[in-house]
C-alpha cells in the first residue's frame, strides 16, 4: 500500500479522470456545486500532482475539460485559458495530507452559519458519523489581514487552511463555504453531500432548543467505518439521476 492511500493502485489516472467528471456533475445536481466551487484528485502517475477542471460551472465539466496541475497547483503543461483562482486550496492539501485522494470546495450553504455563528458543526445525524466531532473553521483574517479578498489565491493562504483542518475530514472556511478530503472520489461525494444535509439537521434542530443529542465518539467510529464502505451505493443512483438531469 502507497502513503499516498489504498486507492492509489486501485485505479489508473484515466478512471480518476472520468470519475472526476462525474463527481462535478453529481455535486452539481445535488446542489452542493452551483456555478462556483471546484473538485479535484491526486494523480496515481505523479502523486505530487492533481486533476481538476479548468475554469467552469461544475454542472458541464466534460473529460476534454480536465486538466492536470503540478505540486504549485500550476498547470503541468501551459496553455492559455481560464482556471480556478482557489485552486491552491486543492495543491496545499495534498502537500500536507498523504492520506487524501480528494478534494472538494464548495459554498454549501447551510454549513456556512457554523463558521460565523460560534456554534460548532457535529455530527447530529448517522450519515454525517465521518465528521468525528467539532469541525474546525478557518478564519483568513489570521493568515492575510483584515484586508483579504476570502478567496484561496496562493499557496501560502491554501497552507493555512491545511494547517486549520489539520487532520479532519472538512474545514469550514469562515463567510466562504468549506473544503472536504477523502480517500477517493465516491467518498468525497458521499462526504460533502452529508456535510451539507447534516448542517441542515443541525440548523432545523435548533430551531426546537440547545441541547442537541449529537452523535457520541464510539458511533462517530463504528458508523463511518460503515459507511466507507457503502459509498457505491449512493454513487450510482446520484450518478445516474446527475448523467439523466444533463442528457440532451
């Protein structure tokens, strides 16, 4: 087994590539993605590189759209074109995270409260079990002032919010959205899906009082360890419902 995780000879660059493509239209359909945020996966040739899409709407990336980005998240062959200002967000956690096979950025919405309320994201719900306790919120004042633009545009600022997620699954990102990791793409999807429904459940239970019964640290273990293991399952239906949604 690879340091850079056990799907590292389970899959060639080809398949991560198509998989990627349909991870930007699932997260798109599942409304997680809009016309913003962006998706990526380490290179099994060159573990120090990644793919991602050039710049644009997660909803019509396409395999001719993929492109792959060196250690620096510049691109490993130069051309002339648009691409993702934050893309140094997806760089930054690969360098600091042999375990991490993916990563997504997203503005999901509801999770956005927790990273300015002062209120901790948990996992509330059984599907959410991989958040293992309090999700950690980066704040970019820390690392770029009070006079910062919140976007991820160097790496030196996607450094930091490495080093705020430390060894956690997701990072709220203070105003902005949150960035989620995992050891292959179908996890990825699965993971920032649940975070989404599960900063709903959180919002709509305080609603009824504090208090909240959230998931204790022996079945955050048990039930994310189950749940890693059924990630096929929601991935083909969200894939299908996504390849359905975009067909002509």
């Amino acid at each position: 087994m690879s340091q850079y995780g056990m799907e590292t000879f389970a899959q060639s660059d080809d398949v991560r590539k198509q998989q990627l493509v349909d991870a930007n239209r699932i997260l798109a359909h599942q409304n997680i993605l809009d016309g913003f945020g962006h998706v990526s996966v380490r290179s099994v040739q060159n573990p120090l590189h990644f793919f991602q899409a050039r710049s644009r709407a997660p909803a019509l990336v396409d395999l001719d759209d993929i492109r792959e980005f060196d250690e620096n998240s510049e691109l490993f062959e130069s051309r002339d074109e648009a691409l993702y200002g934050e893309r140094f967000i997806h760089g930054e956690m690969y360098r600091a995270r042999p375990d991490v096979q993916a990563v997504v950025h997203s503005h999901s919405f509801a999770a956005i409260p927790f990273g300015v309320a002062g209120i901790p994201l948990r996992p509330l719900c059984h599907q959410a079990a991989f958040l293992r306790g309090q999700v950690p919120v980066f704040e970019i004042r820390d690392a770029a002032g009070a006079d910062n633009s919140m976007l991820i545009t160097n790496c030196n600022l996607g450094a930091a919010v490495a080093a705020a997620m430390a060894s956690a699954p997701a990072v709220l990102m203070r105003g902005h959205g949150n960035t989620v990791v995992a050891a292959n793409l179908k996890q990825l999807v699965y993971r920032a899906i649940y975070t989404e429904i599960n900063a709903r459940l959180v919002l709509e239970s305080l609603r009824l009082g504090t208090g909240l019964n959230y998931l204790n640290e022996y079945e955050t273990a048990n039930m994310a360890d189950i749940a890693d293991r059924a990630v096929d399952r929601p991935w083909e239906i969200w894939r299908r419902a996504a390849m359905t949604s975009s067909a002509p």
